[in-house]
C-alpha cells in the first residue's frame, strides 16, 4: 500500500504526465477489478461496486482521469473507514 499512498501524492502534485500503465497500478493497488472493453478498461470496486472508472489504453492521458482518480481513492478511504466503523 505504501507505493500507492506514494503514486497518489505524486498525482496530487502533478496531474499532468502519467500513463494507462500508471492508472492500472493504482486501481489494482486500491483493490478495484479489471474488466475488459473495446479501447477502454473499466475498474470497479468489488466490496463499493458503486465506484467505478473508464480508462482509455492512451499513453498519455488527460488531466481529467487523474482527477476521477484522486476523488475515486478518497472515496473509498472515506467508504473503508465507515464500513469498518460500522462493523465494530
């Protein structure tokens, strides 16, 4: 987890830059699911299904998809530590 805590401050400074690759490495290291489309991957949260991305296979991807991404990750931090609140 510590090398994703790392890529998610690194995005935060910088939005600009970052590949498809990049992406996949986030989303698999918060634990979102990879499923399979045309020209794009969809990454969908198995325990929050509700959180879910689009990522085109670019190299090079615009500003907007990181900035889905850094809410998506505070998203689920915020689900996460209400969920385990919740369970005790």
């Amino acid at each position: 987890m510590a090398s994703v805590e790392h890529l998610l401050e690194r995005m935060r400074r910088s939005k600009a830059g970052w590949s498809f690759a990049d992406l996949e490495k986030l989303y698999v290291g918060l634990g979102f699911e990879v499923r399979e489309g045309g020209k794009h991957r969809l990454y969908i949260h198995p325990k929050f299904p509700e959180l879910r991305a689009t990522v085109t296979r670019s190299r090079s991807l615009a500003k907007g998809y990181i900035e889905h991404a850094l809410r998506l990750a505070e998203r689920l931090k915020r689900m996460e530590a209400e969920y385990y609140e919740q369970q005790g």
